[in-house]
C-alpha cells in the first residue's frame, strides 16, 4: 500500500526551486556587483536620510537659540527704558535698537508692555498673553499666532519697584518681544538645503569610488571566468586557486572536486566501453564464422533456411553493437586532436564504399571544390560519423539512385553533407532526426535509429552540429556534419 503524500506548500515547492522564489533567492541570481551597489546605496540613503533628519534638529535649535537671542536683547532693551518714578508706568521705546532688530530679523517685530494685571498696555495690546506660571527675570520663548501669521513669542516679567500708585503688594511688569517666523523657516531651508546637497554629492562620491572598489575586487572573477572559457572542452585540469581571494577558493574547490570527479567517470565509462567492445565483438565475431561454416556444410533444405535467416539477424545485432560502441565512443572518447584533411578522409572514404554501392546498383559519387581543407578534428569519430550516413543512404536508395558525398566550405564553417534521391523523412519527423533509437514512420525493417545520433554526438564533440533537410528538389534526403573552422582556414 502506498501512502499518499501531502500536498507542499508554496514555501516548501519555492525552497527546493520549484513555483516562484523568494525575494531572496532572486536577490542570489542577480549581479553580485549590482547587489553589492544597491545593498550599499540602500544603507546609505538611510543614513544620509537619518543625517538630514539630524541636520534639521540641529538647524531648528540653532535657528531658535541665535533669533531668541536676539528677542531676549530686545525685551532687555525695553526693560531697562521702564520707569514707574511718576507714580505711572512709563516707557522710553529705543526706536533705533527696534529697527536694527527688524532688520536683522528681516520680518515684522511686535511688542507689548503691560502689567501682570493688564490695567496698563502699551504698544500691540493684542499679542497673545505669556501665558501662566512665567517666573520673575528670566525670559520665556514660544511659538504662537497673531493674525493668523506664526510668530515667536518671547516673554518676560519681573517686579516694579518702586511699584505703580495705588497698587499694593509688588505687582509685576510684563515685557512681550514677538518677530515673524519666516526668517527662521528660511534659516532652517537653508541650512537643509545645503546639508541636503552635501549629502547627495558624497553618496554620488561614495557610489563612484564603490563601483570602482567593487569592479577592482571582481577582477579575479573575470580573469577566472575568462581562465575557464579559453580551456578546452575536455580540460579537466585543476584551477589554480593561489592568486584568487580567500572568499572565493571555496567554490574554486568545489569546482576542482566536480572536475576530478567527471573525469574518474568519464574515465571508468571509457574502459567500461573497451572492455565491453572486446566481449561482444569477440563471441559475436566467432559465432558469426561458425555460422558461416555451417551455411557452407548444410544442404539446400529448411536448415540452410534457418542459418541463413541465424546469419541476418546476426549481422543486424552485430551492426548494432556497434553501432551503440560507436555512440558510447563518441560521448565519453577523450578528442586528441590532429590535423584533418576533411578532403582526403571523405574522398578515401567514398572509395571504400564503392563496392557496397555498385553490389546495390547505386550512383556513388564525390563533389568538392576545394583542394584541400584541413582542420583540428578526431580523424576516427569523423570517419565513423561520415560511415554511418553513407551508410543510411544506400540503405534507403533504391537501386538505380544517387548517392552524392560534397565537402565544402562556407562562412567559417566546414560542411561534409551525405545527399541521396531516396525516399527521405516527412516534414514533421525531420525535426526529430538525430534521436537516439528514433526510425521514420517509412524506415526499413532491422535498423537501430542510431546512425544519425552517432553522426551528431560526433558534431557535437567538435563544437559542432547535424543538419538535415529535404533534397534540392524537395525530394531524397541530406544530412550534412557542420564543424567551424579555424580562423586561419577560413
């Protein structure tokens, strides 16, 4: 009995890579330098955010601290002119120190000087009231209306002496100093705004010298990336690790330890396909001469037909052992490259299969125009690629037919294409030719559908790739090897 699974949640599906991840992990597929920059300008425009923020506290305590100064000089001004001598309470106002004050402050000044009682009032009898609890000699600021306008209110009081007439006790004279509030605002705009723009210029200063710091510490990863894109497809060789920085040898070793365990494997698969190349060829090849004895010893008669019939079906398995040697070959062969010329092996190659063609009444030619055309290739895998598409095609050519082998050379690249008049692929199997084990739906009974695969695993290992297409006419078929050339050939 199989239980039944529970459902996973998105959270479990995005943490083993399936559905839609997290931020996080998108975050980790990212640029490492974009991440580091956006990480940094992040941090830093918050404490640049956080700096302006203590840039305009500390403005609006300067700003307040230098103009209630000034406030408290004026009410110390007004002060010292008051006299109650008369019995009255008079005031000498200093015009002159007033206008200085209005100019300096550069808004509208008020002022109010009145007893605690408020019997006696002079000059803007409307200001605000100081408010209760205002103690004696020293001043009071605070921030209030008149008019509708916000002013800065400063307040003072103490006792006259000798006190007013008919006042018993010690009644107190209350001095009122308010200025408006837009010098200060424009005081505080100012101070933000050259704070603000000493801010942005160093996080642009910060960002340039970031990117030129971060681009100088990646260095190593781009001579490392550009080490490993000039190797050689079968390079297994450890990366040297010394003159990369410590954060990244970690991954440098894991890197080294996947190589050398690719390499033990491909290794183990290569004798693994020696070894089982010579123990299938050998029974194979001896029990098709014991075969071939008997053919020659029975007489005419159903045994005769039953060896006969032995014999196909064991060429057929022969072929096809090979034939999956071959594909085996071709993905796991260590490529020792040698100097090819793609002329020579194909016209050589076109020759041996001469007798195979004529015994099958088919035209078996060779085109080329170049004389030689010569590049860095395993002359056997290109061989045994080449054997396999002559072999298709006068396999599927009827008698009479043409089998034409070109070799030529176009943009960079080499073309060794194998064309028949056969009856060819249907369009929607075409994209499918080059499948392991696939066969056309018109494919000839005891074939493997591994002919055209070998030919592309060999493509493949040369940096290159299989093509097929209809004839010229639309009929037939053509496979051709593409393979790019070297600079110096082309």
């Amino acid at each position: 009995m199989i239980a039944a699974r529970p459902p996973e949640d998105d959270r479990s599906a995005a943490l083993r890579g399936g559905g839609k991840p997290f931020g996080l992990a998108r975050w980790s597929r990212a640029s490492l330098r974009r991440t580091l920059v956006l990480a940094l300008l992040g941090g830093m425009l918050v404490a640049s955010g956080a700096a302006l923020w203590s840039a305009w506290r500390t403005a609006t305590r300067a700003a307040d601290a230098a103009y209630d100064r000034s406030l408290a000089g004026a009410i110390k001004a007004i002060d010292a002119n008051i006299t109650t001598a008369g019995g009255g309470l008079g005031v000498e106002l200093p015009y002159p120190m007033l206008e200085f004050f209005q100019l300096t402050s550069g808004g509208a000044v008020y002022f109010r000087v009145a007893t605690e009682d408020g019997l006696v009032e002079i000059g803007n009898t409307d200001l605000p009231p100081p408010g209760p609890d205002l103690p004696n000699g020293r001043p009071r600021f605070r921030n209030a209306s008149y008019y509708g306008e916000p002013i800065r209110l400063g307040s003072y009081a103490r006792e006259l002496k000798p006190p007013l007439a008919g006042h018993e006790g010690r009644p107190r004279v209350v001095v009122q100093v308010a200025e408006s509030m837009r010098p200060r605002h424009e005081f505080r705009r100012v101070l933000l705004l050259e704070a603000g723009a000493r801010n942005a210029a160093l996080v642009a200063l910060a960002l340039l010298l970031m990117a030129l710091g971060i681009g100088w510490a990646l260095r190593p990863l781009a001579r490392l990336s550009a080490e490993v894109q000039q190797r050689e497809p079968n390079d297994l060789t450890p990366i040297d690790e010394t003159s990369l920085p410590r954060e990244v040898r970690p991954l440098v070793e894991a890197t080294n330890h996947h190589m050398r365990r690719h390499q033990q494997a491909s290794e183990e698969r290569r004798r693994f396909v020696d070894d089982a190349s010579h123990q299938l060829r050998t029974p194979l090849t001896t029990l098709a001469t014991q075969v071939a004895f008997a053919l020659r010893e029975a007489p005419p008669g159903p045994t005769h037909d039953a060896l006969t019939a032995i014999r196909e079906q064991l060429d057929a398995a022969t072929r096809q052992v090979n034939q999956m040697l071959a594909l085996a070959r071709a993905d796991s062969m260590e490529l020792r490259p040698e100097p090819v010329d793609l002329v020579a092996l194909a016209r050589d190659l076109t020759r041996q299969w001469w007798p195979r063609a004529r015994e099958a009444r088919i035209d078996l030619g060779f085109d080329t125009s170049e004389p030689t055309l010569t590049m860095a290739a395993q002359p056997g895998l290109l061989r045994e690629a080449l054997s396999n598409l002559l072999h298709n095609a006068l396999r599927y050519t009827p008698a009479g037919g043409h089998v034409t082998v070109r070799v030529a050379a176009e943009a960079g690249e080499a073309r060794l294409s194998v064309e028949d008049d056969g009856p060819g692929l249907p369009p929607e199997e075409l994209a499918r030719a080059g499948e392991r084990f696939f066969r056309g739906s018109g494919a000839q009974a005891g074939g493997s559908g591994l002919g055209l695969a070998i030919a592309r695993a060999v493509a493949e290992r040369h940096d290159g790739h299989l093509r097929v297409h209809a004839g010229p006419r639309g009929h037939g078929f053509v496979a051709c090897l593409v393979l790019p050339l070297p600079p110096a050939t082309t």
